[in-house]
C-alpha cells in the first residue's frame, strides 16, 4: 500500500516574501515572525532578516506585546 504524501508547493522567492509580509502588516493581522514563516514556508530567521531590511528602508515597524505581532506606526509606502 502506497503511502499518501502531501505535495508541497514551490518556495515562495524572496522578493515575493518581502511583498507578502508588507501586506499582512498592513492588512492588520499583526502576524509574527512564527506565523509568517509558516506562511510563507521559511525560517524565522529568514522572516527576522525581512523585518530588519524594512527598518532599513525607513518603515515604521514596530511590534504590539499585547497583540503578539507587528504593525506599521504610521502610513508607508516602499
């Protein structure tokens, strides 16, 4: 009896990545580094690397104890 895989879907490539946290983030989700990196099938390391490019790009991220996750203090745009 063959055993039933599940079939995993391509990585996401990182401009793609870097793309799709920003929208999360601004959709008001809140979404951590856990969550994000199961979204979007990488590490929190490699989530962590993101949010630290988005400060260096100007963004104003900032994280909410109380909610667990991240939020952009102000509007911004890349």
């Amino acid at each position: 009896m063959k055993r039933k895989t599940k079939k995993e879907s391509p990585p996401v490539d990182p401009v793609r990545r870097f793309l799709l946290i920003i929208n999360e983030i601004r959709a008001g989700n809140f979404p951590n580094k856990v969550t994000l990196a199961e979204q979007l099938r990488c590490t929190t390391r490699t989530v962590q690397h993101y949010t630290v490019l988005l400060r260096e790009l100007g963004a104003p991220l900032e994280f909410d104890r109380d909610r667990n996750g991240f939020y952009f203090s102000k509007e911004w745009r890349l």
